[in-house]
C-alpha cells in the first residue's frame, strides 16, 4: 500500500485528465489522458555527413551557426577532428548571432569552456550549462594548445546555399568557408520546461489558426516537433509501457495497486466494486520496463450505484467545434459564462489549445451579471499540445446552481482557441484590471457535468391519482412517457378554475391521472431539485414535490410578494387508504417526491420550491 498526500512531483510525465464515470451498476468506469512523450532529444546538423577536407585551427577560429524552430535546451556539441597526435586541447564558446548573420560578440550565451579532443568525433556535454535559447546561435571553435595541425572536418560541399560555416581570419575577419563544418547540437524542445516569467506590456493577440479542428473531444497529441526546413536527425520519444491504477476506500487513505494495463490504453473498467460504495482511484505512467514512474494524477471519486438510481453526464458547450482563431493574452484569463437549469455536478473543464504552454484553471460564480470571487485553487498546469485537453476538478465538490464563468489564466506562450460570432459568452480579466465583457467571443472552454439521475417510482391505483414530476424524464415531457398506462391526464388552470389535458407536463405542477388497472413503474430522469412557477395562484393551486428522498419541508418555499402563501397547509389526494376508484384527502407538511398537491394562495405571484 502506498499513502498519497497529495501531487507528486517526478521527471517522467504522468497520465492527466483522470475521471471516474460512476453511472453503471455494477463496475466504476475510469478514462485518462496519456502521459506526453518525452522528447529524449533532436539534432541539429547541416552537414552531408562525409568529411571531405579539414580547416586548420592554426589558420584562426571556426564558428558554425544553429537554427532551432522552437525555444530549446542545449544538450551536447559533437563536432569531428583530425589531428596527427592526440589528445589536443580545444576550446568551446556560444554567441548570439548579430543583424548581418554573424557570431555576435556581445552576446555571449555560454563563456569558453576548455576540454581534450580525440580524432574523430567529440562530444561536449553542454546540458552542465544549463543553457537555453530561443533564437540562433554560433558554436565557436578554437585552438586550446601550442601544437601545430588540428583540423576542424567540414563537408564536401562547394557551394553552400545557406551559409552557416565560417573561419575568423585576422585580416578579413568572418570569412564562409566552402562546405559545412561537421558539428552538430543536440537540443530537447522546452515543451516540458518551467513556466516563463512574464515581463513586458501585456496584449492580447488574436491570431489565425489552421481550419478544420473537429468538434469530437479527442485526446491526440503531437509528440514531435513540428517539420523543419532543414535537415535533422528523427526525434527520439519515450512513451510509458504501462500505467497502474490505485484504489482507496478513504481519502486521504491508503492506496492499493487495482491494475496495470498497457500504456497503448486509456481506460479502464473496474468490476471489484460493492454498489453504493465510494471509491478514490489515482493512475501513475510506467517507464522503462517499471524501472521509473511518474508522479501520481489528480485523485478522482467514483461510485458503483445500485439500481434505484444512476448518473448522468453531459458536457456544457456554447461553441460550434470549429475554432476560427486563437488567442494569447499573457498573464489575462479568459473565460466563458455557463448556466444551469438543473442543480449538477463539475466534474473537468475541456480547454483547445492552439498554442502549448502553461494554464491555470480558473471558476467563478456570477455575481450580479459578472464573475465573483474565484473558487478555484489551482495551479498551473502544463498543456503541451494542442487540440483538446481535459482538467479534473471534481474532487472540489463545485455543485453547479445557476450562471458561473469557466476560464483559463495564460502564461506567455499559451494560447486558447475561439470562435468570434455576433453573439459570444465570452469574458476577459486582464492584469491588474477589471473584468470585460467580450461579447462577439467564445472562448473553446467546455464543462463535463454529473447529474444525478434517479428513477421516480410511481404506484398508481386504480381510478384517479394525484401525482408529479420528481424527474425530468429522458424521454421527454409528454403525459404518455411519464405515465404510458394512464387513459387520461389533467392538470389545473388556477386562473379559469378548470381542468385541461396536458400537451407536456410542467415541472412543480400537479396532475390528476387515470389509470384503470393497479400498476407498478418506474421513469428514469434528471432529478429536479428546484422549480420555479412565475404566477402561481390565486385560489387554489395544484403543486408538485421535488426529487428528494425524504421530502422538503415549508423552509423550502420562496414567496414574491412574501404573503401570496397563507398557512402553508396543503393538502394530498390519497388513493392508498382507499378502495375502488374514490380517495381521501389529508393535509401534508412535507412535500414528498411523485405527489401532488392542493394549495390556497392568497394572491398571485412567484412561488419557488427548493430542496
């Protein structure tokens, strides 16, 4: 067993995005998203490979200049020499590279490093540097003895058509040398480095991406580093062989080992489970035969229900799946504005990404038409390829009520898909400065959510039953889903004082159903935990319950005017103390899920139910 405390940090890259479907009876369904590949290494190399003469180091220094597509890690030099007696001392500098092409004198990346060289290929271990670039750069080579004849190997290149080799003669100073130096860096893409530092004005960018994104959420990445247009050596990639999924029965707890499958997998269903009971799963990315791991996923909660009730999950979107551009804003968030019907769960935010890099995920409720005060207590988060990534939240306990902001704080490099439409849900925080509406934008931020998807049990007699609607049902709102077996369904219109046939049912309102023979069902739905009718009353009114179990009680109701309910007695139609095809009525304090009932409202107005 082993005791997780919280995140782990480790070199090797875990699985993200883990999330626990708790809506099957009998198993926990579990879903991941890879851990990224690392990116073992890339070399740069301008040279055919064949060494067709040599430069002579006694004739002046010899520079070579590198052009990394994207910001990197300088890992080694290796650079091949002939000479008639070895070992020979040589020396290494790095420079930036000035406006005419040039070894740059002023910027010097790396200060001259001394080391012994041998015929044939050399290496210098540049990664003790730490040296990180993110424009070109020269290698600089020089003698580091008094002892004549070192000859630094360049290609049999004539006529190079981008010159990047060159010797310093005293006279002429750089001069192009006839064919490319045989050197070569070898650098690691900073995909996977630390966070940038923002410095600078910040401004927001919005920027063209590639059409054509899919609106399917997917969990592809892209591992190597986008083609170049000059020669390089294939990207070397280490991906885990294995993942292995951890199992408490508490959290914090102890977790035992549930399975190992293979890295090539995403998911992953767990029948050991007793219905009814919680468990807490964590997954970690296996490398190198089990030799290392990674550090540990977010831990995620899942339940096995038994069969009186399930789970539903949904995912709120206000975007079309096709992007129209992206956007970097260092430092800002950026945000959408959701809202629910239905009392939910917040279980991950899905964010596209058009441009990697660091994000911290961000949560907002409304307050009074704009975000409020951030829930979220995240940090940040390295999203290292674009398209679709997913962040698990659920572990918060974020229940959804209402109108709540999604958004993402952006380092320098990140950059978030959106779609620019006349009618956006979009919102903007940046720097130091309030909150914007942006409201030709959606930002491509989605939220997976839980309901919570009971089964209303319904228990008609014979004859007339008053009844309601504790469920939204999946089949819809039509009388004949709710009650198939029913040959006629009223409802009350508390304005004409008379009965009419529904065309659909209304959340919050009563009904009388006839049924002729004695029944049994159930109807699997959304639970309502809230409704809202806008003119209930005067007189009489026919009322309904929620979906809570043990009912809700009179501090459940909101009154606008606050004196449109009288005594708050109500009153309920009971078949079940009776025979034949005639009830009883009895008076109620509690409103019990599937009932309905009659109650006097001294006025007209709102009238709201919550549990």
């Amino acid at each position: 067993m082993l005791l997780i405390a919280g995140a782990l940090l480790a070199q090797w890259p875990a699985p993200s995005g883990l999330v626990a479907y708790s809506f099957y009876t009998d198993h926990v369904g579990l879903e991941w998203m890879p851990a990224p590949p690392i990116v073992v290494s890339d070399t740069l190399k301008y040279d055919d490979g064949n060494a067709a003469t040599g430069m002579d180091l006694d004739s002046g220094m010899v520079a070579i200049r590198f052009t990394p597509e994207e910001p990197c890690s300088i890992l080694s030099i290796r650079f091949r020499l002939h000479t008639m007696l070895d070992p020979r001392g040589i020396n290494l500098t790095m420079y930036g590279v000035n406006a005419m092409g040039l070894p740059d004198l002023s910027n010097l990346i790396m200060p001259t490093r001394y080391r012994s060289a041998y015929v044939g290929w050399n290496e210098f271990n540049a990664g003790v540097e730490g040296l990180a670039v993110d424009e070109e750069f020269f290698v600089r080579f020089s003698k580091g003895d008094t002892l004549p004849q070192m000859y630094m190997m360049i290609d049999s290149t004539t006529t190079p058509s981008d010159l990047r080799s060159y010797q310093y003669h005293y006279m002429y100073g750089w001069r192009a040398l006839p064919g490319d130096l045989l050197v070569r860096a070898e650098v690691i893409y900073l995909d996977s480095g630390t966070r940038a530092t923002l410095t600078g004005t910040v401004v927001k960018n919005v920027y063209d991406i590639e059409p054509g994104f899919s609106e399917v959420f997917t969990r592809s990445y892209h591992p190597a580093p986008s083609p170049r247009t000059r020669p390089s050596e294939i990207t070397s990639l280490i991906t885990p062989d294995t993942y292995t999924l951890y199992r408490a029965n508490t959290y914090p707890g102890a977790f035992s080992m549930l399975a190992s499958v293979p890295g090539s997998l995403t998911t992953y269903d767990d029948f050991t489970v007793t219905p009814g009971q919680t468990y807490y799963y964590t997954i970690r990315a296996d490398y190198d035969s089990g030799a290392h791991h990674s550090g540990f996923a977010d831990t995620v909660a899942g339940t096995a229900y038994p069969d009186v009730a399930t789970l539903v999950y949904d995912t709120l979107r206000y975007d079309d799946g096709i992007p129209s551009a992206g956007v970097s804003f260092p430092g800002a968030v950026v945000a959408n504005k959701f809202s629910v019907d239905t009392r939910c769960k917040l279980i991950a935010i899905d964010y596209h990404i058009s441009n990697p890099g660091f994000g911290s995920p961000k949560f907002y409720w409304d307050d009074r038409g704009e975000p409020g005060d951030e829930i979220l207590d995240y940090g940040d988060y390295l999203l290292n390829s674009t398209g679709w990534a997913r962040i698990n939240v659920a572990m918060q306990n974020i229940i959804l009520d209402g109108e709540f902001y999604l958004g993402l704080e952006l380092d320098h490099a990140l950059g978030l898909s959106l779609k620019a439409s006349s009618y956006g849900s979009g919102w903007d925080l940046p720097p130091g400065e309030p909150w914007t509406e942006v409201p030709d934008t959606t930002y491509f931020i989605r939220a997976l959510i839980q309901y919570a998807d009971s089964n209303a049990h319904y228990y008609l007699y014979p004859g007339w039953n008053a009844v309601s609607l504790p469920v939204l049902p999946h089949g819809g709102l039509s009388p004949s889903v709710a009650f198939p077996t029913a040959e006629f369904v009223y409802g009350w219109d508390a304005d004409s004082l008379s009965y009419f046939a529904p065309d659909n049912l209304v959340p919050g309102k009563g009904y009388f159903v006839y049924v002729p023979n004695e029944v049994s069902y159930r109807v699997s739905g959304v639970p309502i935990h809230t409704y809202t009718l806008m003119n209930a009353g005067p007189g009489w009114d026919f009322i309904g319950g929620l979906s809570a179990y043990e009912g809700i009680d009179t501090t459940g109701i909101t009154e606008i005017p606050e004196t449109i309910v009288g005594t708050r007695i109500f009153y309920y139609y009971n078949r079940s103390h009776s025979s034949g095809s005639s009830g009883s009525y009895e008076i109620r304090r509690r409103f019990m899920p599937g009932e309905a009932y009659w109650m006097l409202f001294d006025d007209e107005g709102l009238f709201r139910l919550s549990e």
